[in-house]
C-alpha cells in the first residue's frame, strides 16, 4: 500500500509494508525540485534514517533497475 500527498515544496509517497511478518517500519519519500529524500524509522534507535538523493542520482537508479551488470554512465543530454 501507498499514499501520495502534494505538499507546498514536494511531492509525499509513503510505501506501507503489507507483506508478510514481520513488517519493515514505513518508507517516506519527499521529492523536492533539486533532490529526494528517502526516510524510515530504525525501530532499534528509535531516529528517523534519511537519505538524499540528488536528481542524477535519481536517474541512474531509475536506470539501473532496468539495466544488467555492469558499469555506466550516461553522455550527452540527461534524458
């Protein structure tokens, strides 16, 4: 399951895990005109881990999902 909320400055997806037991704590997504943030509960710490992803990055990861093994990088204009 997951909810999308557009906020002032980003878009909000939050990926609730509905799998099997035992449940990973929500996965909140912020994506910002110039980076996403990635954030999720550690339930032994009980902090909030975040982590930003520029736009590049974001795209190679898009990329990569779809991609075998190997090393890339991509030339020219960013698609």
């Amino acid at each position: 399951m997951f909810t999308i909320e557009h906020e002032f400055d980003a878009t909000v997806v939050t990926l609730v895990d509905d799998g099997e037991i035992p449940l990973k704590e929500d996965v909140t997504i912020n994506a910002f005109a110039s980076q996403v943030t990635i954030e999720q509960l550690d339930p032994r710490t009980e902090t909030v881990m975040r982590i930003t992803l520029s736009n590049a990055q974001l795209r190679d990861l898009q990329a990569a999902l779809d991609l075998p093994e190997g090393s890339y990088m991509f030339e020219g204009k960013t698609p």
